[in-house]
C-alpha cells in the first residue's frame, strides 16, 4: 500500500486511575500527509488519544508508535488557546523553540514565518489580552508550527469560536496544511466540519472510546467554501451522520 | 481638573483640612500638649529630635527590610518544594499554619531569650520574618497549584526542564499572586518589628517602637506622636514601592490593571 504510517496505534486501551475506561483496544494507524477527522460526541476518549498520541500520558495496554520521535515533531492545538498571557504574540509563538533551545536568530525566522502563515505579522508585540478569540487560536496554531513538526494534533481547537470565524480558520488550516506538507488529527464534534477538513473521518463510540466507522470523504484538494454546496459533501454528511447516530443511538445529541 | 489630579489633591487637601481643624481645636479648648499636642507642637518635636529619630526609623527599617527579604525567599523556596513534594508539604505545612497563628508576641520572649539580648537584631529579625512570612508561602503555593493545565503539557510536549517549566512558566504565573502577598507581607514585616521591639524592651532596642516607649514613659507626648508619624510614614512608603511594583511587572499584561470605560 502507501508510505509507512506516521503514526501506528495499535490495540491501545487506557484506564484512568478513579477507573474509567477511555479507551478500549484501538488500532488506527495514520498515513503521511493525511487529514484525519476524529469525530463522537463527549467523553468518547478522543483528548485521551490524542494526549497518548503526544506522548504526554502512557497506554494501560497496548502500543504507539510514531516515525519521528524526539521533541518537536508534534504539535499540539487545544479547544482553548491556552497563551501565557505575560508574553507578547511573538514569545509565545517562540515558547517551544526557546524550550528546545533553538538560538535567537533561527527564532526569530521561525517565529516570523509561522506568524506569517497565520496572518499575525502584524500583531507580533500584542499582549493576548488585547486580542480576539479568532486571533487567540492563530496565535495558538502559530506556536504550533513555529517547531516545523510533522504531525498536527488538534483538539476541537475552533469550537469555542463563531462560525464565521470558524470557517475562515478551517480554510486557513487546509491551506497551511497543504502548503507545509502536514499530517494532521484533528477532533471535533462537528459532522459537517469533519467532512469539509478531513480526508478521512473515524467516528468513534463512548464507554469505552473506540472506533466504529472509517469514512474517506476524499474532500476534492484545493477546497473552498463552494465545496460545501456540492451533492458530494452533502452524501457524505449524510452518510457520516448516520454512523454518528447509531453510536448516540439516536438519543442525547 | 483632571482625573489624576483629583485623585492625587483630594486626599491632601482632606489631610490638610484635618490638620488646620486639629490645631484650631487644640488651641480653642486649650487642651493639655500631654493629652494631645496639636500638630505645630509635633512637627516641633519632629525637628528637635530630628537625629535620634531618624537613626531610629533606620534602624526599625533595615530589620523590617531584611525580615521581608528573608520572609520572600523562603516563602517563595517553601512553596516551591511543596509543589515539588506532596509528602514535604503535608508534613511542614500544619506547623507553617501554627507559627502564624500563634501571635508573636507570645512567641517574642522565647525568641528573645533563645538568641540573647546581645544579639537582639537577629531575634528582631526572626520575629519580623515569621510575621510575614505566611502570606508569601500561602500565595506561592496557591499560584503555583493554579498553573494551567495546557500550558504544563506543551511544556512537558516540548521536553521543558524541570529549570525551564519553573521560570519560564510556574513563576510568571504565580507572579501576580505574589506580589498580593508581598504586599500584605511588606505591611506586616513593619508591624512584627514594632511588636518584637515592644517586647524586646529597655535598653537593648534602639528602633521607633522603643522610642515610643521611651517617650510615653516621659510623657513626652509630642515625641511620641512625631516617632508615630515616621512609622506610619514607612509603612505608607513599603504600600507605595510594593504596589509600584506590581504596577510596573503587571501592567502590560495583567486583567487587573486594564482601565474600563465601565
Ligand atoms: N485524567 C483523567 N483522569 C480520570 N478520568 C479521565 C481523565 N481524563 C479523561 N478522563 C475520562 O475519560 C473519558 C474520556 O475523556 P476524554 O478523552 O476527555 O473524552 P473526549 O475528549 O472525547 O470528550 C471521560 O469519561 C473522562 O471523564
Ligand atoms: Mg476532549
């Protein structure tokens, strides 16, 4: 088949200590390059798979894998931009590289072109208190690039923003995501946002968390808005909706 | 007039006000200078005792000055090897919480006797240190528990160093915490080396608070509000640095300095 996998999860399962189980035998394994949706509603394991992804909590059972280990190569972006509100846009797009150790000139390059990729030339020397909750989140994707990784791991990162809002960044990140050739995973609980980003959807199924279905939409390259009124992304909702409803059993939405 | 201006005249021209009203009365009613002096007779002794008073005011200073520096480190150490060790923190904190709820003025002759009138500064300076010593310990160890949470895994996803995710991250967030309790802990360095030179006594202390003392064993009442004047003095003073401060590190950034129209 394709290239090796990025990232290969295999029969993962993770019991909390209080003894919840959020997850329960996965296996997915993803391919370079790709857009993966993970789409379920509430407390179906997806942040724990991603944190385990990131390596920022270990597996109870089974194992994860990923082609570039080391630090930098992920990025991780959060439903809340989560800025250190005493550093200006710049140090904190500059927080990952300065824990790593990079020396300033190289910085200041990155942190200049990850800015620029998100629109934020401007703003360099802003304070997040003075910004909007659009900007917050570019400030947050920026930091996230600014180390180059590889894989993008983004945790319902626009849901707590206005659809206006929220669609622009959808665009900006298929865009960015094209351009620096990323691998991305992507969380959210919108159907039809998980159709219009991703190449792929997994849906998964609470207590325990697992996937159920394993959609490509195979959104057309280039996308835009426009994509949106086209028969094949409304089929494809349909179709992921429907897997979405029988994991919910049709109830509690 | 403007805003900054009011705020800055009204409040002297109220403390003026209440200055002419005290003398006008004192004089009116011909009360006694050993009852209350009116503020004339005060500044007069301000000025007579000039020397001996400000030698004084050094003197209840530099204890005050080095109980908050020692009370900022180790308060600040404290709560840091709390955060570090849940065990350390169980074990001292009960006794942190009992130190500062037994007064120190019953604490005093214990201390005193302990180190010795011969070296008088250091027990002044202990006292002083365990009085304001709690509310940085509490606020450093409140602010350093409400780290964020996405902040504390970018930090760990980026390989962050114990070093790094202190300074780089667990002291900025603290900070504005801190400075609430290095405020309040400024306040009470002052407060506990008046006590402890209450308590030290005749003789050996040679700060404000003795000289109150002194001067009330006289009667010499002018002096005693002129040597109150310059305590109040410094404690204004210690508000007025600290809060200065927290202006100049917070400003730029901190909720609580952002001016609203409503
Ligand atoms: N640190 C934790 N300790 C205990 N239980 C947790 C922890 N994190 C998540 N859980 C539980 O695991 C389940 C899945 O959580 P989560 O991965 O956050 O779901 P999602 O992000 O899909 O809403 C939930 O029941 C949640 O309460
Ligand atoms: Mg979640």
């Amino acid at each position: 088949m394709s290239a090796d996998p990025v990232v290969q999860i295999e029969n993962v399962s993770k019991i909390f200590e209080g003894g919840t189980e959020a997850l329960r035998d996965v296996t997915l394994s993803i391919a370079p390059g790709s857009f993966t949706a993970l789409l379920g509603p509430s407390g179906c394991g997806t942040s724990t798979l991603l944190k385990l992804i990131a390596g920022l909590i270990r597996p109870s059972a089974g194992s994860i894998t990923s082609s570039f280990p080391g630090r930098g190569h992920m990025g991780y972006v959060f439903q809340d931009a989560t800025l250190m509100p005493w550093a200006d846009v710049a140090r904190n797009v500059a927080m990952p590289l300065d824990l790593m150790g990079l020396d300033e000139a190289e910085t200041r390059i990155r942190v200049a072109t990850a800015l620029k990729l998100v629109g934020l030339e401007e703003f360099a020397s802003a304070y997040p208190r003075a910004l909007s909750g659009g900007m917050k989140m570019r400030v947050s994707l920026a930091r996230a690039l600014a180390s180059k990784p590889e894989v993008l791991l983004l945790d319902e990162p626009f849901a707590a923003l206005d659809e206006i809002t929220r669609n622009r960044l959808n665009d900006d990140l298929i865009r960015i995501a094209a351009e620096e050739n990323l691998t991305i995973i992507f969380v959210t609980h919108s159907v039809f946002e998980s159709v219009y980003l991703a190449d792929r959807v997994v849906v998964m199924a609470p207590r325990p968390g697992r996937p159920v279905a394993d959609f490509e939409p195979m959104a057309p390259a280039g996308r835009d808005q426009d994509w949106r009124l086209t028969s094949g992304y409304t089929e494809m909702c349909g179709k992921v909706s429907e897997a979405v409803q029988a994991v919910v059993g049709g109830a509690d939405v | 007039m403007s805003k900054t201006a009011l705020r800055l005249l009204s409040p002297i021209m109220l403390g003026i006000g209440l200055l002419v009203f005290w003398e006008v009365m004192v004089r009116a009613l011909d009360v006694p200078v050993f009852v209350l002096p009116g503020p004339l007779v005060i500044f007069e002794a301000l000025v007579t005792n000039f020397a001996s008073l400000m030698a004084s005011a050094w003197a209840t200073l530099t204890i005050t000055l080095a109980a908050f520096l020692v009370a900022l480190f180790a308060g600040v150490g404290l709560a840091i090897l709390f955060s570090r060790s849940r065990l350390v923190e169980l074990m001292v904190y009960p006794y942190a919480v009992a130190l500062q709820v037994t007064p120190v003025v019953a604490i005093a002759p214990l201390i005193l006797i302990w180190v010795g009138y011969e070296r008088i500064e250091l027990a002044l300076l202990i006292l002083a240190t365990i009085v304001a010593f709690f509310p940085i310990l509490s606020a450093t160890t409140l602010g350093l528990k409400s780290v964020d949470h996405g902040l504390r895994d970018l930090f760990r996803l980026y390989g962050a160093s114990r070093w790094q995710t202190l300074i780089k991250l667990e002291l900025p967030s603290t900070l504005p915490l801190l400075l609430t309790g290095m405020k309040t802990s400024g306040g009470l360095a002052l407060i506990g080396a008046v006590v402890a030179e209450f308590v030290a006594g005749s003789g050996t202390a040679t700060g404000l608070a003795w000289r109150i003392v002194e001067a009330g064993n006289r009667l010499d009442i002018p002096k005693m509000f002129a040597a109150l004047l310059l305590l109040s003095l410094l404690g204004i003073t210690i508000f007025l640095l600290l809060s200065a401060l927290e202006w100049a590190l917070l400003r730029k950034w901190h909720e609580s300095m952002v001016k609203r129209e409503s």
